[in-house]
C-alpha cells in the first residue's frame, strides 16, 4: 500500500500538464531514445499543455507533428519500439481509438506475446478522457474498462500532478506498452477548467510511481470509497461532507488499472465493510464491477453491506449539458449513496 502525496516546506505546484511534460523531458535527457509523436504535439505543445517546451529543447526529431492519421503514427511508433526506440506518442482523444484500435491492440499489446519475448514494445500511449464540456459522444468517454480488459497493456489514470509526474517516468522506462490516460478536468488548463486539488507540489528531480500501486488518500472507517482520475476528487469532496455528518469514509486511489493493486482495495474494505466505487466510464462491463468483485471473491464475508457502483449510465454521452450533467458522477451521487447504504447502521457505528 503505497502513502498518498508527500507534504513539503517549500511547496512547487504544478498542473498535471506541466508535471507530464516536465516527465518526459527528463527521461528524454536521461535517453537518447525516448521521442515524441502526435498531432499538434511540436510548436503547440499539445492541445493540452503535456509536450509544451519539448519541441525547443529537444528539436523537430525528438518532437514530431504527425498528420492526422492515429493508425500511421501509432503503428510507426510501434516499429520504433521494436526496433529499440522508446515513443511517447499522443492520442489526442480517447475516443478515436476506433480508428487505430488494429494498431493498438492487435500490435503494441500483443507482439510481446507473438514474439515469445523477442521483441519488447517499450512505448507509451497517452491519451485524454473525460466529459463535462457537451463534446458529444465522440469527445468525451474514458473507455478505462475497455483498455484494461485488454491483456498486454499496462494501464495508468493519475488524479494529480505528483502521481502524474511519477507514473510518467516509471511508463517510459517500462519494456512493456503503456495507455497513459489523463481526464482533462484535471489537466490545469484554463480553458477547461480545473479541478483545484490536482495541482499540487512535484520535486524537480525525477522519480517514479510504481505502476500497479494503489494510494489511501483519506482514512476512515466506515465505509470505502475507491476511484480514479476525476472521481478521486468526487470521492474526496464527498468524504468531507459526509465526516460533517459523522461518518469517515477511506478514499482509495487505484492509479493504476493494469496491474490493479487488489490487495490495498481488499485491505480497506475489510477494515470498513463497506465498497462504493466511482468511475466516469459507463456502468456495466467496466472497471466499477471488476472491483466488486474483486472483493467479493477474496472475502465475502467482510462486507456489511452490498457493494455500490457510481458510474456513467449505459448510454452515449449526450451532448446537451443539462443531461450530460445529469449522467456524470458527483459528490451528490457518493454521499446519497454512503448515507443510504449506511442507513441506521452510522448512529451505531458512530455512537
């Protein structure tokens, strides 16, 4: 189980987009063979702000402005993984995995596997994910439980800049292929709009997240409530006010799907009793249901109550945000949950 982000004295505070490109800047100093793809990742630094600085330094062969072709540019960073090289190649919107999925999965996942380890694919997909902006359908998913259903990826969802920062470093190193998903409430950039909290202090030095290690973010006893990305901050809002009401609930951040640390999710539940779980994918088939069951089959016995899961509801995303807004998860949606899931039980509980 590993300790949430470090308090420091003389704080730093950097946006998730600034913690990953400053990531990859360094592991391109300390590599000559990590490089840079994607489409408007050079001279604009990326639509939001993870290559920003890179083409300067690092020039127009390291940094590379791609066509607007997914499968291309993915399937050559492929090729260079296998030939030795270590891409960072930017998918600018999850969404449009569709048109290059052959060269996701059929390739980068599994060539590890159909070369019995010959060939390694050390590469790293970031892609954004995430609604909230009436982008439609097309713009605005998470697909977490679709990539990490898939075997042969490792997956990551930071929900702030120090986890970003870390888990950046640790997938460009990695040998094997890594889907680096970013939700753009977090990112830091103006335009979006920002989730405060995901700005926080990053050392200057480089380091790295161990890849399939969970954080306890917030302690508590009475129930437990696991997230990622977005949802982390749901989680946390709603823990706040829920401890006005006299109950503490445990927020587990599980930043990495793929390999997903069950043992730390386990462990909390058996100290409360209690499992929601909230994800902005949609509700059935995903990542929500993997952790319940997760859980049930290690200790049923432990659960005081049924397990509940906050999702997106299986629908496509709709574009007009008064409904958009009325599928999302919140706050809202956690506490209303923990209360009734708690029911009579908190007066006990708490007396």
């Amino acid at each position: 189980m590993a300790d949430s982000t470090p308090i420091r004295k003389n704080e730093r505070k950097l946006t998730i987009a600034r913690a990953m490109a400053e990531a990859v800047a360094q592991e391109m100093r300390i590599d000559p063979k990590v490089f840079v793809m994607g489409e408007d990742i050079g001279e604009l630094g990326g639509v939001y702000g993870n290559t920003r600085g890179l083409l300067a330094e690092f020039g127009a062969e390291r940094v590379r402005d791609t066509p607007i072709s997914e499968t291309a540019f993915i399937g050559a960073a492929v090729g260079a993984a296998q030939d030795g090289m270590r891409p960072v190649v930017e998918l600018m919107f999850v969404d449009f995995f569709g048109v290059c999925f052959d060269a996701i999965y059929n390739l980068m996942a599994k060539n590890i596997y159909f070369s019995g380890g010959t060939f390694k694919v050390p590469m790293v997909l970031m892609t954004s994910t995430g609604g909230g902006y009436s982008d439609g359908g097309q713009h605005s998913q998470c697909v977490y439980g679709t990539f990490a259903h898939l075997p042969g990826m490792k997956v990551v969802a930071p929900s702030n800049a120090y986890d970003a920062k870390g888990l950046m470093a640790a997938a460009i190193r990695d040998d094997n292929p890594v889907v680096f998903m970013y939700h753009k409430a977090l990112q830091g950039m103006g335009w979006l709009g920002t989730e405060p909290a995901a700005t926080v202090h990053v050392p200057e030095e480089s380091y790295t997240i161990e890849i399939g290690s969970a954080a306890v973010i917030r302690s508590g006893r009475d129930l437990t409530i696991v997230s990622l990305g977005i949802g982390v901050h749901h989680a946390l809002k709603a823990a706040q006010r829920l401890s006005e009401r006299g109950i503490e609930a445990e927020v587990v951040d599980i930043r990495s799907l793929v390999p997903l640390d069950r043992a730390t999710i386990c462990a909390s539940v058996a100290k409360t009793g209690r499992l929601i779980v909230v994800d902005e994918d949609y509700h059935s088939y995903g990542v929500t249901g993997e952790i319940i069951a997760t859980v049930v089959e290690h200790d049923l016995s432990v659960l005081k109550a049924p397990p509940v899961r906050i999702a997106f509801p299986d629908v496509p995303i709709p574009f007009a945000r008064v409904m958009e807004q009325f599928c999302l998860p919140n706050p809202d949606k956690i506490v209303t949950a923990a209360e009734t899931m708690l029911g009579r039980d908190v007066a006990v509980t708490n007396a």
